[in-house]
C-alpha cells in the first residue's frame, strides 16, 4: 500500500476557522506532536520566512521533493500525505532562500535517526511501535564482541571482521553461523548487537556465532565481485568455523545482507550451490534490465545489473531458505517484487515481507525477529510461530 492523496488536515481546519494568529499558530505547534498525524492524514509544518519549502524523501507515488504551502496571511508552511497504518518515512526540509536551498532536519521534530550519510527527520504514522527486542534488555546477558583481521588472498587486503560469541556459548555445542555484510552498519545503526542479544535470550532465535564483515571498496566488493564471493566461501567461513567448532555444514550457515550487501550474500550463494542453507536479503539492489545494456542505471550498477540479468536467464537452487524484505515506498520495491518469482526457483522455501518503509537501517533492524527468527528459529519460536 502506497502514500496517496490527503484529506484537509483537522487541525489547520480548524487553525483557519478560529484566525490564524502567531499565537494559535504557537499554541497548535505546543499541543500536537509534528508532523501531525491524524488518523492516516500525517502533514508535515514548517514555520518561518522563505520562497518556497518541500519535503526531502523517497516515497514511491508521492512528488520527489514533496512542495509545501503557505497557509495564507501566516509564516506556516504544510503539506499533507495519507500514510497506512503502521507506516514509517525517514525525510529532511529542503529551504530555499533566492538563491541558496538548505537541507536540514525538522526543526519541529524531535525524532531523527542518523545513518553513514547523516541524519534525517522521522514520520512515525498511527500504528507504528518500535519493537521493544530492539531496546536494551537489562534481562539479557551481552554477547562478546572480537574484533580480528583475517589476511585475504582473495581480497588482496587485510578483512576486518568483528566476531559476535552468544552469552550460551558452549564448547561441546556446535551452533550455526550467520555472516552480515556492512557489520559496523548493522551494529551503529540497527543496533544489531542489542537485538541478537534479546532474541538469543528470549530463544526467539537459536544461539547462533555471527561474523559482521567490513567492507573495503564497498561497491566495488559487492557488485557481485567473484573474489568477494571466494573469501566468503574459501577464507572467512572455514576460518570461523574452523576456530569455534561450529556446525559446519549448510543448514548451519546464513548470509545476510542489504542493498548491495544483498547483492553480494546472493552472489556468494549463486557461486556456491547449497553451501550456505539461508539467505537474508534486505532491500537487495536487484537492478536488471530486459535490454542487453546494463549502463541505464549507470556505472555503478552496471557490474550488478550483469550478475541479475545472468540469474534471471538461469534461475538454480542455491539454498534451502531465502527470506526476502523490502520497504513499499522504496525504489527498489519494484525490482524486489518483480525478482519473487526468480528467487522461488533457487530455493526450496522462500518468505516475503514487504514492510511499510523505506530504504534505511531501521526499517531492516525492525525486520530482523521476522527474518532471523524464521531462518534459525529459536525454541520459543517453535512452540509459537508467528
């Protein structure tokens, strides 16, 4: 479900008939959360001086940048979206002043997450709840973070991996491994060292030792580079395996990875049938094209949109489980939708989730107990699924 066209927000309805005064417009700003969410009307404000304000975003069937208005007689700027329940959109205010836009986060809004790029504002609509296993359990003992270099021939360089050891830790109990692209992504901005740690000791998924791998030249390396794909397989694995007396075998081990790391956990798969029992792809940048030239999405893409055009013409089983999720308002939704019935054939089980967001670390974090709990269930999960 997508955003569409708004009905007149309640407020600002009600702002116009009482008089547009800077004290009204001082008291609406005092007494509602901004943006204002009014069932599944959310409107964006804005309040000062400029020629023209719009809103920064990537919501797929909504204006890119979305343009406010000026509520007339007043320095109060809005525009309205109608958002599903549940929804969640990350976004920044373009300002311009003659010559000069500013880009900034919502001076009224207190909430903003950051990633590697910066930060940016956050719409929350009605329904949505930050899943409470993404908090700090005080219940839950931590897991131990290693940090480790493993010299790559393949890599030609050093690979900085940081090793995540469960709290359950046992030697005479071999556990499974899951391997994450963009570790210290993963970790900074999803807090995915806080949610393993609340899923392992809620058993809503197995014990489990994951590798969060760093990348070097990130989008060179998972384009669906072969020498990435063999230090996964022939270096990194075995390594870690090796070490900690894993289970070593297929249904034991998990890729994940989002946006291009998703494209480098598939190509490891592709390159290495059966060896690694589940996928988790996230937003994977599953870019194709049904003309023999790849240079449409440009330079970058060019390596990937190869490697998607060769799967899509040969489809092979490549693992038991895929577990494939996406943000509805993402460009990439359109591509991920279109690759289902291509990942059906190269797995034996394959679950979508199509979740109502964008393409950002917390709409992956928040799909993590969907994704991780399904592809190394823990005992709670068994005896209630869901």
């Amino acid at each position: 479900m997508s955003p569409g066209p708004a009905r007149s927000p309640r407020a600002l309805t009600r702002l116009r008939s009482e008089g547009s005064t800077p004290e009204a417009i001082d008291q609406l700003l005092r007494e509602h959360t901004i943006p204002l969410v009014e069932g599944p009307t959310c409107t964006f404000l804005w309040r000062g001086e400029a020629d023209w304000v719009g809103v920064e975003h990537r919501m797929l069937g909504v204006p890119i940048p979305l343009p406010l208005r000026r509520l007339k007689g007043t320095d109060l700027w809005y525009a309205s979206v109608e958002l599903p329940r549940g929804a969640r959109i990350q976004y920044r205010l373009l300002v311009r002043r003659g010559a000069h836009t500013e880009s900034m986060n919502d001076p009224l809004n207190h909430r903003v997450v950051g990633d590697a790029l910066g930060s940016q504002s956050v719409l929350e609509a009605e329904g949505y709840v930050t899943p409470d296993w993404t908090q700090r359990d005080a219940a839950a003992v931590q897991g131990e973070m290693i940090e480790f270099r493993l010299p790559s021939r393949a890599l030609r360089r050093d690979a900085h991996v940081t090793l995540y050891i469960p709290a359950r830790m046992r030697r005479d109990r071999r556990m499974p491994l899951l391997v994450v692209h963009d570790g210290g992504d993963f970790l900074h901005f999803s807090s995915m060292g806080t949610v393993l740690d609340n899923l392992m000791h809620r058993r809503l998924m197995a014990d489990c030792v994951v590798a969060f791998t760093h990348p070097g030249d990130r989008l060179r390396e998972y384009a669906g580079s072969a020498a990435h794909s063999r230090f996964l397989t022939t270096e990194l694995v075995p390594r870690v395996e090796g070490s900690l007396h894993l289970r070593g075998d297929a249904r034991g081990r998990a890729l994940m990875g989002a946006s291009f790391g998703g494209i480098a956990a598939l190509a490891a798969a592709v390159r290495a049938p059966r060896f690694y029992g589940g996928l988790l792809l996230a937003s994977p940048s599953l870019r194709f094209s049904e003309a023999t030239a790849p240079g449409t999405f440009g330079e970058v893409f060019e390596p990937v949109v190869r490697f998607v055009n060769s799967v899509r013409a040969s489809p092979k089983k490549v693992a038991d489980r895929v577990f494939l999720t996406f943000g509805a308002f993402e460009p990439l939704a359109i591509p991920d939708r279109a690759m289902v019935p291509v990942l059906e054939r190269m797995c034996d089980e394959l679950r979508v989730v199509e979740a109502l967001d964008g393409h950002n670390w917390i709409n992956w974090r928040d799909r993590l107990l969907e994704g991780l709990g399904w592809l190394f269930p823990g005992e709670a999960r068994l005896i209630y699924p869901g």
